[in-house]
C-alpha cells in the first residue's frame, strides 16, 4: 500500500474513533455555517472580480464555485470553507495523535480541535469570510501536519507534501512567503543537522522537489496575471505596503529623490499630510502608530495615483518599491528602530508599565523554554522549526503592516498546540516512548 492509502486509512480510522461530542461540535459549526452564511468584507470584492493585486487561487476558487452557483447564493459557500476547515483541523488532530501520547487523550484532542477552530468565530470568521483566509487556514493547517510528521515520524513524504502546500498556500496569500526560508534551512538541515532523519539517497530529490514548488509557484502566479491581466508579472502590492515604513520616518524631511516620479510622490504626500494636520498630536502611543500607519499608506496610494494616473499599477509598484530603499538609505537607523518597535508594539504596551500582555508573553516563553528543555531530540527540532516560522512571519509581516492578529494566527496555533501536546504527552515510568505511543493509538 501506498504511504497516500496508509495516510488516508489511519484518518479514517481516527475519524470512526471520534467521540459524540466531537461529531456533535463538527456539525453544529457547519450547521451555524448554513444558517449564517458568509460574511462580506471590505477585500470581498477584489477577489470576486479578480483584481490584479490579489493572488490567483482563491479568485479562482470563486470562479469555479460561480460555475454552479450564482453570486448572491453564498449559503454553499459558507459550508464548502467550513467543512474545509473542519476536515483540516480533524487531520490535524490525528497527526498530534500519532506524533505524541496524552494521559487524557480524548480531553486534550477535544481542546486543540476547539483551539483550531477558534478564527472561525467572531465578527470575520475566517470559514465564512469571502476572503483568502478561509482558503489559506485549511491549506496551513494540512501544511503544518506534514511538517509535524516530518520531524515526528521522519517521513520524506510528509516533507514533500510540506513544499507542495507551501506553494498553493504562496499562491493563496503572499504572506507566506515567509516559509521560504524555512524551505531553505530544511534544505540546509538535511545536509547537517538533521542528516540522521533523511536518507542519504532522498537528500538531492528533496532538494530538486523543494527547487520545483518554487518554480511552479512563480511561473503559475505569472501565468495566472498573463491569461487575466495581459501582465507576465507577479502581484503589484510589494511596493506600495513596503514604502509606508520609510516614508514614515522620513515624512518631515526635505529631502530631493533624483527619479522625477519618486520626488513628486514624496513631495505630494509630504503636502497632504501638512494640510491634514497629519501625524495626530492628540493619539499617543500604540494607537497613534497603527492609525496613521494605516492613513499614510492612504495618502501614499493616492499620491502615486495622482502621480500616475496613466500608468498601469506594476507600474506605480515598481516606482514605489524603488523609492521604498531610496529612502532607506537617507534614514536606516530610525527604520530600523521603527521596525523594531512594530514587532516590540505588538506584544508589549508601550504607554507606560509592562502591563498583564506582557506578562502573559513572558509566560508563554517560559513554557516555552521548559518544554524545550525537556523534550526529545526530534520534538527540540520541532520547536525549533516553528519558532523559526514564527520569527520569519513576524519579521516579514513587520515590514508591511502592523502585526496583527489575523496575520500571526497561523504559527501562533501551530506553536501552542505543539506546546500543549508536549506539555500533556504522556510519559509512564518504565515503558519506551514507542510502545507507549502504540498502546494509546490502539
């Protein structure tokens, strides 16, 4: 049998398995989907109609599921991304189930389902949103089990599965661009560090598969803009998230780019702000940050628009993404402070105290460190590799937007739910880790 059948045989097998009140949970979510139905937001339209700036596979979804239904029948919808997102997070589960052992198994799996669950509720539940978040939540979810797998049962499948879904989740959000340099210290890694869980005859494969989910990724994100948008490029939208921090810090500067369009958008923002009375005076702290972050990035667009208002937006993106590292260079000390302190504003309040957030944080560290010390050879390699992922996403995030929690979420439960499975993995005195873990799979 195939390593696909085997996989498929121990999912059915965990699902035959699952209590009442699981089945009772996984309905009621999708029941309440039906019900509710989707949930519009303000980014709905972009990919309804397929703009240029938005990544090719959930616009495509969208076209596939219009194949059948009409665009005011969303009710489908809503269970499509919902059931998606309960068959990701039950897989999920049955990779923590086979990577680790729980004295209360049942308990414990019941919670990370609920903790995997958890974006799906509130005003944007991310199954019911037309947005690519509730295409890219399942895809993580599948994406992090393989990863899992890899470090847990040493599995060169898994790890290819890791570098396919990295490129379906890349061609869902560019967010996850932040996985490639994890693609890349695994590839590292099987040549060193982690030599002993690869076949030395699988090292050269797994780096030429890794080689392909990139290429493909690019070359069907530029084909995807070349069928819809006559443009063999990728997404417009570095440029014009990446000028904001710079311009920031440079705003009240008087300052002369030498490319003509740069200094005219430079010089138009520059006036619109002082017309507004922009940055506030009377919002201080944290929430001055995350309010005229959001409004200068505003008046930037518009003033690249004025500038260019013939111009095609890879166009505008090229001219911004170029005076975006002009800038740097007449400010990279107060950039890099303002970078820092984008990531420090997200977990520590910054108005005086340390406050209970931070605290919280410290205590999550801690657990951290603890479980780390006490883990396993192969589950430190876990940690590790998550941590990395976290740091990787966060930093990537930092330099485009505030770090919110819709942009962390996805290796924020990864890296707890590890951390509860460790925390509650099951150890009895006496017995090998192995045929502990056989007796509760049993």
């Amino acid at each position: 049998m195939t390593d696909e059948g085997r996989s498929s045989m121990r999912f059915c097998s965990y699902l035959s398995r699952l209590p009442w009140y699981s089945w009772m949970l996984c309905g009621a979510i999708i029941v309440y989907a039906i019900w509710d139905g989707c949930v519009i937001v303000p980014d709905t339209g972009t990919y309804v109609h397929m703009a240029p700036h938005r990544s090719a596979l959930y616009p495509l979804f969208l076209r596939c599921y219009f194949c059948f239904f009409s665009e005011e029948t969303l009710r489908p919808l809503a269970f499509l991304q919902t059931a998606l997102s309960v068959v990701a997070a039950l897989f999920f589960v049955s990779s923590i189930r086979r990577c680790f052992c729980f004295k209360k198994m049942r308990f414990v799996e019941f919670f990370i389902f609920t903790l995997l669950m958890s974006p799906n509720f509130g005003t944007e539940p991310y199954s019911r949103c037309v947005m690519s978040e509730a295409l890219a939540y399942p895809l993580w979810l599948l994406a992090a089990s393989n990863i899992m797998l890899f470090f847990k049962e040493r599995s060169v499948k898994a790890c290819k599965n890791f570098f396919a879904l990295t490129a379906l989740l890349i061609l869902t959000r560019r967010q996850f661009l932040f996985l490639y340099p994890v693609i890349s210290l695994l590839l590292v890694g099987i040549f060193t560090y982690l030599r002993y869980m690869v076949r030395k005859e699988c090292h050269w494969p797994l780096v030429a598969y890794a080689a392909l989910s990139i290429v493909v990724t690019d070359l069907t994100e530029r084909g995807y803009h070349l069928a819809v948008h006559k443009m063999y490029r990728h997404v417009p939208f570095t440029g014009q998230q990446l000028v904001i921090l710079p311009f920031w810090h440079t705003m009240s500067s008087d300052l002369h780019l030498s490319d003509k369009k740069q200094n005219a958008i430079f010089h138009r923002a520059q006036n619109i702000l002082s017309q507004r009375e922009l940055p506030s005076k009377h919002i201080v702290g944290s929430l001055r940050y995350f309010y005229d972050y959001g409004i200068v990035g505003r008046i930037l667009r518009e003033s690249t628009e004025d500038v260019m208002q013939n111009e095609n937006l890879w166009a505008r993106d090229e001219v911004q993404t170029k005076m975006a590292f002009e800038l740097l260079k007449h400010a990279p000390i107060a950039c890099l402070c303002g970078y820092i302190k984008s990531i420090l504003v997200a977990y520590i309040p910054l108005r005086g105290g340390t406050g209970g957030l931070a605290a919280l944080w410290l205590s999550f560290l801690l657990l951290f460190f603890v479980t780390y010390r006490r883990a396993e050879r192969d589950e430190k390699r876990l940690l590790e590799c998550i941590a990395f992922m976290s740091a990787s996403n966060i930093g990537l995030v930092a330099l485009v937007e505030p770090i919110l929690g819709r942009y962390t979420v996805y290796t924020d439960s990864f890296l707890a739910t590890v951390l509860i499975a460790m925390v509650f993995s099951q150890t009895w005195p006496g017995k090998p880790i192995l045929e502990a873990r056989k007796s509760c799979n049993t």
